[in-house]
C-alpha cells in the first residue's frame, strides 16, 4: 500500500435488477463492464508489478508447506490422473516435476487447494471477506498451457484481483450466506481474459457463466469446518477456466447473470428492489487494486491475525495471564464480522471443541487467542496439533474467552479511510483477584500500516521458512529467481513457474483413491 489513499477507482456504476421486459442492453450490466477492463490493454504500474511478484512468492511458500497434507495430495492425484488437453502445453502441478503436465483446469484445482489449504496467504476484507491470491493459480495454469510470457501473466493477474477487489468492496454475499467465492469465478474469468487477450464479448460470456457455476452456500465455512474450505476457491478457478473455453467456442452465458430478475441481485442477495454502486476503472486507467490487499504472518483467519500479536505480546510480558487459575474471563471487543464469524457470536459450539478439525480451530478466534497468549507465538503446524489444542490448561483458558460486537470497531472495520480501518479490537482480561489488564490493537503488525510491515524480504524468508525441510535448497533459488523476474520471463521460463519437491517426499503424502 504505497500511501494513505485507498486504490479504488473513481468511476462508479449503479447495478440493480431489471424486469425481463426492460431488457438491460448488454453494454450496461456488470458483467460486460467487467469484461471491458478486462479487454483495456492498459499497463501495469510497477508497484502494482512488485507486489504481484510478492504474492506469487506467497502463494508457492503456503503450498509447499501443504503439499504433503491431505486435502492437497487428494487434488493433485485427481489432476495427474486427467491428460493434457490437445490445444496447449499443459500445466506444472505444485510438487511435481515441470515435465508432468496436466490440463489447465485441473492444474487450477490442485494448486488452488495447495495455496489455500493452511489459510495464510492474502486476504482482502470490506463488504465482503476474499483471498484473492486464489485468482492465481488458474491464471498461471492458461499462461502454461497457452504459452504466455510473464507480461501476459502480471496483465491478467493484476485484472484478476482488481475485479475481486472491487466486487468485495460493495457487494456482500455472506449477509445471505453465500460462500465468498462467487467473486472469485468472474474475477479469475476476467483476468484469463486479459492474459488471452480476448474480446470484450468472450470475457463477458465468460464471466456471466463463471458467476453462475460458482454460487454456493456459506455451510462450508460454519459448523465443522471441512476439508472442503481449501476446494472452493479451487473450484472456482476451475470452473472460471472452463467457463473460457466454453466462451471462446461461442457459447453464452445467462444474462443479465446480475441484474436479471432471476438473477443474482433479484434472488441471492440484496433482493429486486436493491442496488449497490460498485467501482471499476475507467478506459485507461491502471488496475491497482492490488495495493489495498495485505497478507498473513500467521497461518489463520485474517481477522484473527492482529489478535496473534496481541496474545503473543502480552503473554510475553504478563505471563500469568497464562494460567487459567489466575483467569476468571477473556472478552475480545471486536467487530461484527469478526464477532459473528471466527467468535462466539457465531453460535458454533465446534469453536471450544479440542477435538475440533484444524479448518474449523483457524477459524476459532477464542481457541487462536488462547495458545497465542500462552506460546508466545503462533505456528502453521504445532499451534494446530491435537495435542496442542487437547492441552488441559489451554481448555481452560480457551472456555473462558468470548468475543463481544463493538460498534466502534464494526464502524472501523467498514472505514474507507485505510489508517483508520481496523481488524482488531480491545482486549478486557478480568484476574481472579478482581483487576483487570486492558489492552487493543487495530491492525496486524505486518498489515503495511502495522509494526513491521511485510516488504519483499519478508516474503521471501516466509517461503525460505516455509519451504525448508520440503524443497531442495537449489530448488528454492531456481523459484525465486524466476520470480523475481516475473514480467519479462519468457513462455518458456512461464511454464518453469512453480517449485518441485523430491519424489520421496511426495511418495510419503497420502495416496487417496477414487474414481479417476
């Protein structure tokens, strides 16, 4: 985030339902205007270039520290088990060697649930909750199988978050417990498009039918969180790829997939007489988007990501607080969403269950909050170990911490001014001899207005971290100098985009079988 503004373009569209009888010209509905910034050839800045590198660096360090877990070995043994399509090259598979190819759409899917398995990649949050480091995966996988060079690929990226972000910037879709991927099947759409360089009329039918193939409910993210939470922006990415070729062979798309009155506005959000005013770039002006984005220090929700540098500090300073003997209660004062989501405002006993699924502890603020305060730290792997959530002191401690709606930090969380947006809260801790310690904090050290903001060499030591143990140490060098130099890589330098783990390694993964 390079100043105190925030990147979100000026122009303004109204977008609402209309009654079949009105026909809404195609020029007018989102879905089109969508599809005309994806086909705006428009450069892209190089801070808006930098930071795409560090998320590409981000994404391969969280899916090498997954490619050994279930749920991504389960992906990519589906994807080796499809052949390349006849129309390109193939796409890497993360872990496997760069000479086993796959199609690119199940390239998308394997990869997408590598990068989004241990939630710790990037997040954007404001009407709606997003990741948009999902969108690429699938953009990487059509530039391998197309043969695009790295300008291509940093094009269609750069389109690719611009449109998730502005989509979450206005439209909620949780408030009507739709799952947030529904922004991200047009967004990966849109940018496969401006990687192709395809018309403005092919983005559009691909975008309308990625929308409608990737609604789904928010029970995925509820509850007992499953295995399922890493799949859907995998999903999504997948289908957005198919919804291209289906548009580039001249099939269309339900329109207005919007604004139509069976459509998305009419019937799964905000209803017929809603409108929202979302923002997109003008011809001509650059997508940057990307630079109100930020990612994860920790592997967890990233609303719980303040809330870890709070615990640690002040179990490090007050390490009492970390005995549930001298403890009568924890309430974290917080916003709506934060509350109601990854809090006991969710009404989600499966957040105090030590017995719980990892999906569903990265998601426990109470539970996050407790071994924080108590290590002094957080891991992507032993914060999470059913030993560690099973430790009877933690228990106690954890039963004791609830989350509370403030409405100062719900107004916070929704501010459009970026130093004063907030992801955190005040933090009241009542002792059993009657005082208190109170303490807040508003954003996450590394959020790029917080205590030590994360800059490319923080990227790069969280993959070295990640990846040690995992990647060989030359093959650790060989990914980051290819993507460091990511826009002028050449086709073949693009098809080497990703990492490679030893085949023992991989041989000691979990080796699901099913269908294919």
């Amino acid at each position: 985030m390079s100043s105190t503004a925030s990147h979100e373009p000026a122009t303004r569209h109204t977008v609402r339902t209309y009654r079949s009888e009105e026909e809404l010209p195609r020029e007018e509905q989102l879905a089109w205007r969508i599809a005309e910034v994806a086909s705006d050839p428009v450069e892209v800045d190089d801070e808006v270039v930098d930071m795409i590198i560090n998320r590409v660096i981000d994404n391969a360090a969280v899916a090498a520290a997954s490619l050994t877990r279930s749920a991504p070995s389960s992906a990519r043994a589906q994807a080796l088990d499809h052949p390349v399509s006849r129309g390109g090259a193939g796409s890497t598979i993360f872990g496997v060697d760069l000479e086993t190819t796959t199609s690119p759409e199940w390239a998308a899917w394997a990869n997408g649930v590598a990068v989004r398995e241990l939630d710790y990649h990037d997040t954007f949050l404001a009407a709606e909750y997003s990741h948009p480091a999902d969108n690429i995966p699938p953009i990487v996988a059509v530039a391998q199988h197309a043969g695009k060079d790295g300008a291509a690929l940093v094009r269609g990226i750069a389109t690719g978050y611009e449109i998730q972000v502005d989509l979450v910037r206005t439209v909620s879709l949780h408030k009507h417990k739709i799952d947030h991927v529904a922004h991200l099947g047009p967004s990966a759409a849109a940018g496969i498009g401006t990687l192709l360089g395809l018309p403005t009329e092919v983005i559009y039918q691909a975008v309308g039918q990625a929308l409608h193939t990737t609604t789904a409910t928010r029970q995925s993210r509820k509850g007992e969180i499953s295995s399922w939470k890493a799949h859907a922006p995998a999903l999504a990415g997948k289908m957005a790829i198919e919804s291209v070729d289906r548009a580039m062979r001249g099939e269309t798309s339900p329109n207005p997939i919007y604004e139509g009155e069976d459509g998305v506005i009419a019937w799964l959000l905000d209803g017929p007489d809603a409108s929202y005013e979302v923002a997109l770039p003008a011809k001509g002006e650059p997508k940057r988007s990307i630079l109100d984005t930020f990612t994860k220090e920790h592997s967890a929700e990233y609303q719980a990501q303040a809330w870890i540098d709070l615990a640690r500090r002040l179990g490090n300073e007050r390490p009492e607080l970390r005995d549930p003997e001298q403890v009568t209660s924890i309430v974290l004062h917080t916003s709506h969403h934060t509350h109601y989501v990854i809090g006991s405002g969710s009404g989600d006993p499966q957040k105090y269950d030590p017995t719980a699924s990892r999906e569903t502890l990265d998601h426990s603020i109470p539970y996050i909050f407790a071994v924080a305060l108590q290590d002094g730290g957080w891991h992507h792997v032993d914060s999470y170990a059913p030993e560690r959530a099973g430790r009877p002191d933690t228990v106690a401690l954890w039963q004791k911490i609830t989350t509370d709606e403030d409405p100062e930090w719900t107004r916070r969380y929704h501010s459009e001014d970026p130093r004063e947006k907030a992801f955190g809260g005040r933090v009241e801790i009542t002792l059993a001899d009657g005082s208190q310690v109170v303490e807040e904090i508003a954003i996450a050290d590394a959020h790029p207005f917080g205590a030590r903001p994360f800059v490319r060499e923080n990227y790069v030591a969280k993959f070295r971290m990640l990846a040690e143990g995992v990647l060989a140490p030359e093959e650790i060098e060989r990914f980051l100098d290819l993507a460091e130099r990511l826009p002028s890589l050449t086709a073949e330098e693009v098809r080497q985009l990703s990492i490679v783990a030893p085949k023992q390694l991989l041989e000691s993964a979990p080796a699901p079988k099913g269908l294919f």
